[in-house]
C-alpha cells in the first residue's frame, strides 16, 4: 500500500491560482504514475491529469483548456497540480492516486488514494 497525503486545498476567488501537492511514503516513488482526479457534489468523479514516473509524460482532461499543469519532484516523493484561472466550475474535492502501470486517466487503474482535499472557486 502507498500513503499518500495532500495539501493546498482552499477559498479562492475565480482567476486566481492554487498549487496542490501529494507527499507519498513508498520507496520506489519514480517507478509510480499519478494520477489527479476531482468530484463535485452530486457528479461522478472526473479525470484531471496525469504525469509517469519519470515525469517525462503527462495527460489531461479536455475540460481544463490548458489552465492546469502536473508536475513531480522524485527527489521529494511529491506530485504537484499547478492550478491557474480558477473557474468556479473547478470546485471539487481532488483526489491524487499512484499506480505501479503507466500513465492513465482512468481511475479503476489506481490502488493508492489520498485523503482528498477541498477547492472552492468563487464568483
């Protein structure tokens, strides 16, 4: 099992940024994909974007428009989901997972999740 914990969820107003980051307690960090995905209330949860192991390769969902960028330092054991123009629609809870497989954007492929951590959008 991986442990993974996030951070750097909160209130923002529409336009502006946020920087999540997932911290994981495995010792092979750089062989794991991860995975970011978010869920609103009352919808399914949603694929965000993805990053490999190396960090070489990413993926993200069509709805982002190029405002989010994924990222990862090894060295650290921590992924990170740069945010910009925050729209009200990005309210959700987001999720970071790790995969030992390559990169995916679906999250039946991930067994390793956070805690989730909440970003609000305002008008």
């Amino acid at each position: 099992q991986v442990q993974l914990v996030e951070s750097g969820g909160g209130l923002v107003q529409a336009g502006g940024s946020l920087r999540l980051s997932c911290a994981a307690s495995v010792r092979a960090f750089s062989t794991y994909a991860m995975g970011w995905f978010r869920q609103a209330p009352g919808k399914e949860r949603e694929f965000v974007a993805t990053i490999s192991g190396s960090g070489g390769s990413t993926r993200y969902g069509d709805s982002l428009k190029g405002r989010f960028t994924v990222s990862r330092d090894n060295r650290k054991n921590t992924g990170y989901l740069q945010m910009n123009s925050l729209k009200p629609e990005d309210t959700a809870v987001y999720y970071c997972a790790m995969t030992p497989s390559g990169i995916s954007a679906n999250p039946r492929d991930f067994g390793s999740w956070g805690q989730g951590t909440q970003v609000t959008v305002s008008s």
